[in-house]
C-alpha cells in the first residue's frame, strides 16, 4: 500500500529542502522500497517475521528458499537455492559440512544457454570431488552432510 502524504506532514525538511519538495521525494522512494521488497518477499517462502542479520535474512530460525542471481555462500539456515543463470555461470559454495545439514540447489534459469551452475563444497568433498555442475534448466540437487563431507542424496537431470 502506497504511503499517504497527508500521514506524515510533520515530518521535518531534509538536507535544507523545502518539505514541499523533501517529503514527496522521500514518500517515492520509500513506496519504490516497498514494491520492492513485497516482490523480494514473494520470493521467500518464510514463516513468521523477517528480520536482517550480520549472516542473512532469519525467519524464527528457518529462511526454507532463497532465489539468487549471483555467486553464492549458503548461510545457515538457508536450505533451498534457486540459481538464476542469467548472463553468466555462477557458483554456489556450501556451508560448512555440520552433521545433518542438508542443502538443495537448484538452476531455474529457463532458457538453452550454457551457463552452469557450479556446487562447491571448498576445501571438502561432495561424493569425492570438490564441485559439482548443474547444467541444464530444471536440474538440482540435494546433498547432506556427515560432519565431514557432503553427500549427494538425490539429483534431478543434468548434474555432471
């Protein structure tokens, strides 16, 4: 819902402008904001309220889906990645490997280009390499930890 201007009269003048002039600019930006986030929101399926940390995004302790367009570290509690190959490869690096933790990354991108998506687990091993390729639209998948290494538990096509 768009910010009203009669709401929020009293706010002070910003920087020297006039509140004439200052407060339509800053009620834009913010309703800019807003649609934004409302957007990004739509994206994370979360429950309960979202708040900002030093490590990422939290939900009572469950961030269950994240959509990225960009390299990527996964933060706890990240558990879903979905990679959009646009214009580029992009790598997905896994947390450390805690016992039990499971990970699903997925490319999303629809589209025949060649852009992959490379699973790294760093310096550890998933299934006895150290990455992973995701090379066609649709393909994901799941690995979980042992507290050593990771393990692949389930692929869906295209993972070489």
């Amino acid at each position: 819902m768009p910010i009203n201007l009669n709401l929020i009269k009293l706010v002070p003048p910003i920087g020297g402008q006039s509140s004439d002039k200052a407060l339509p600019d800053l009620i834009m930006n913010i309703n800019r904001l807003i649609e934004r986030l409302n957007v990004w929101n739509t994206q994370l399926k979360v429950k309960g309220p979202v708040f900002s940390t030093e490590d990422g995004l939290m939900s009572n302790g469950a961030l269950v889906q994240l959509a990225v367009v960009a390299n990527y570290t996964v933060l706890d509690p990240v558990q879903t990645v979905l990679v959009n190959t646009t214009g580029a490869n992009r790598t997905i690096t896994l947390p450390a490997a805690t016992q039990g933790r499971r990970v699903t990354v997925k490319k999303v991108r629809a589209d025949t280009s060649a852009y992959t998506v490379t699973v790294s687990a760093g310096s550890v091993y998933i299934d006895n390499q150290t990455n992973w390729k995701l090379t066609i639209s649709g393909s994901a998948m799941t690995v979980e930890a042992d507290g050593t290494n990771w393990h692949i538990i389930g692929i869906v096509n295209g993972v070489t």
